[in-house]
C-alpha cells in the first residue's frame, strides 16, 4: 500500500506543477454552476417567449452530463501524466520498483476514478437539476466512471504524445454522445449506437429497466477488456 501511496502522491505533485490540468480539474465545478445557474434562467427566458417548457424535459440529461464529466476530467487528467510519464520513461521505471506494473496501474487510473465517485456525488448534491435517490446517485458514479475508464484507457492507447492525447480525448468523447439518442429518438434507430456505454447508461436512467442497466455494465466491461491489453503495450 505505501508504495502505491507514494506513487499516486507523485501524480497530485505532477497535476498540481501543471496549469493545464489544474483547468482541467476546475471544469466540473464550473460547469456545475453554469448548469445549475444558467440552464434555469435560459429556460425562463425560451419558455417565457414560447409559452411552454422548453429545457425541463431534458434537466436529467443536463445532470447527466455534469455526472460524466467530473470522472470524464478526472480520468483524462491521469491519461495525460501517464503519457507525460511514458515519454520520460518513468512508467518503465515505476514499473521495474516494488510497486509493479499493477500498482501503477492502480494509482494512475483507478484511484482516480475512486475519487471520482464522491466527487460526482458531491457536486450532483449542490448543483444538480432534478431530485437523485442515493441509490441512483450511487449507481450513476460507477457507470461514469466505468466509461470514464475507457475514455482514459483510448487516450493513452492511441496517443503518441499529450498533443495527441488531446486530440484522442476530443475524438473519444464522441462516445458520450450516446447520452442524448435516447432523449431525442425514440425509434429503434437508437439502437444504431448499442456500442456506446453512455447509450445505455441514459436509457436506464430514462426507463428505469434493470436490463438497461446490466447493458451499461457489460459494454463498458468490454471496452476495457479490450483496450486494456493495447493500453499496456503501448504504456511499458
């Protein structure tokens, strides 16, 4: 445990030497206030034109998003220090040490996304738009983070540097646009993205089906399965 310890106080001491990353970490609390604050009074103002609610029916995609986000940052965070650390070759390194290649792992990608889960709770509890069970609550913070994973394990498979990973984290958030087919189509050509984690995670807060659910948990099980063995090439 304490060689984990001092590795993952190596990342916050990287994060926190880094301008880039410290936004990074600040965004879900701005967003959260723009969302909290500023999606009710566009709301004010449409359906005051409009005479009828034009944003309410989707505030559970906007908390969704928010939800997403604060793993999504914290992830994509720790994506960028392990290529940084790839390229200096300290991940070798580390990995050659009592704390492992598993440890590394653990302190790089996991406990992010571990403190990713009371953070999403935290932030959902202040600036949320809609009234969350504990237990959605709960549930949402492992789905965000499950997915979260995967956006993190793309960047650094794929990323030859932080410049590209940059360019890899905006090309995989389109995985997140699986949030918003349910919303808007209620076709069976919302199917077409069964791919996409974040399709199913929005269906089941939607609907409410179990099935839904165990379908966010296998796909996004399955991504990392399958992006995990290329992320470990590609890192050691």
């Amino acid at each position: 445990m304490k060689p984990i310890s001092r590795s993952f106080g190596m990342f916050v001491r990287q994060i926190a030497k880094d301008g880039m990353l410290w936004g990074i970490g600040l965004a879900p609390l701005l967003l959260g206030v723009m969302i909290r604050f500023g999606v009710p009074y566009v709301e004010t103002v449409l359906s005051g034109y409009f005479h009828r609610s034009i944003l309410v029916p989707y505030y559970q995609l906007f908390d969704l998003v928010l939800f997403l986000m604060t793993a999504y940052m914290f992830c994509f965070a720790s994506a960028m220090v392990m290529l940084a650390e790839r390229d200096e070759n300290i991940a070798q390194y580390l990995a050659i040490t009592p704390l492992g290649r598993k440890g590394y792992v653990f302190s790089r990608l996991c406990v992010p996304v571990l403190l990713s889960l009371p953070a999403s709770i935290v932030l959902m509890l202040c600036f949320s738009l809609t009234i969350w069970p504990m237990r959605h609550l709960l549930e949402a913070a492992i789905l965000m983070g499950l997915l979260s994973t995967v956006v993190a394990l793309l960047v650094v498979s794929f990323s030859r540097n932080r410049v590209e990973g940059v360019a890899v984290g905006k090309l995989s958030g389109l995985l997140i646009l699986g949030l918003v087919v349910p919303y808007f189509i209620e076709s069976g050509l919302q199917y077409m993205v069964f791919f996409m984690p974040s399709f199913w995670i929005a269906s089941y807060f939607l609907d409410g089906n179990i099935m839904f659910l165990m379908s966010a948990l296998i796909t996004s099980v399955l991504w990392i399965l399958v992006l995990f063995r290329k992320f470990s090439t590609k890192l050691f």
